[in-house]
C-alpha cells in the first residue's frame, strides 16, 4: 500500500499556494484543506474579518485550525492525499500543520513534505492590488519568517513564483511529490 501524503503549503498571500493546492486537488487526487476557505465557511469572512470581531474572532480562528488539524488526520488515516493551503508565517504553525499524533500514525507512515512559495515584493503588490485586497496584508511580507533547509532538510522544497516563470516549471518543482507522473 503506497503511504499517504501531507503537502503543507506555506508563502505569502497571493504567492500561488491555492493555484497549486487545486492543480494537486484536480490532477492528483488530494484532498484540500484551505484555511481561508473554512473561515469564509464557518464564519463569513475572511482573518481580517475574524480580527475585527476581537475575542469572538479569536475563538472562531481558534476553531477553524482545530477544524483542520481533526480533518488532515481523518483523511490521512484513510489513506487519502492532503494539501494544506496555508499562509503558514512561521515555524511553530508549520511544524503543528506537519506533526501527525503518534498514537494513530507510525513515524514515517505518511510521507510529509512542506513547499513554500517564494516571490518577490513586487509581484506581490501587483496581485494585492488587482485582488482589491487589504494594503496591511503587505506589511506580512516584513514579519513572514521563510523556512530554511537547515530546520527542515528533505521536506522542505522551495518554488520561487516570479514574474515570467511559466507554469509547467512551477509545477515540475513538485515531481519529489507527486513523482514522475506527468504534472
């Protein structure tokens, strides 16, 4: 039986992360889990919604992230693919995305990898801007803390998203996950 796999999206918004969550979702079989997505679900809004409502929204986020964690584990224990589409803006939240209880999972049981999406500043701002979404989403840019090889070795694997870079490589940095299907 091939292991099930967990792909933990992580880069800023608008880096690309859902666009490769829906191309794993259609082209391979996994299940997606968005957290923005479960927000707009449950709540009818977005985080920047959620904050607004003060310690209700916190809750309500709280929540959510439970909501996840419950699901990644439904669908790996029955051996089902999952994407995360997450901003993931640090360590301590990927690490949590990435840890699986040892009570129902073996380590090395499922194959987890985290992509991160890279791009520049100012390709950001352009998708930013034709979203018509908030200007304080760009100040994450200064606090977002990158993962590094260093802390995550082989299950870190980085695409830079910049402007010009066609599709199919962006998808081709993906083969370690998927394999050498055709992508």
């Amino acid at each position: 039986m091939t292991k099930p796999k967990l792909v933990v999206l992580t880069g800023m918004p608008a880096a690309g992360k859902s666009v490769v969550a829906e191309r794993l979702m259609r082209d391979h079989g996994f299940v997606r889990l968005s957290t923005d997505e479960l927000r707009l679900a449950f709540y009818g809004t977005d985080l920047t919604g959620l904050k607004k409502k003060g310690e209700e929204g916190v809750i309500n986020n709280y929540l959510m992230w439970d909501s996840i964690e419950r699901l990644k584990q439904a669908y790996l224990y029955s051996g089902k693919n999952v994407v995360i589409d997450s901003t993931g803006e640090d360590d301590c939240l990927r690490e949590s995305l990435m840890k699986l209880p040892e009570e129902y999972f073996k380590e090395g049981s499922v194959e987890i990898y985290l992509v991160s999406l890279e791009t520049t500043r100012e390709l950001l701002e352009q998708r930013y801007k034709a979203r018509g979404s908030p200007e304080g989403v760009i100040d994450l840019f200064n606090h977002f803390k990158s993962p590094t090889k260093e802390k995550y070795g082989d299950k870190l694997i980085v695409i830079e998203n910049v402007p010009g870079r066609d599709l199919p490589s962006l998808y081709g940095a993906l083969e370690k996950i998927i394999g050498q299907e055709k992508i």
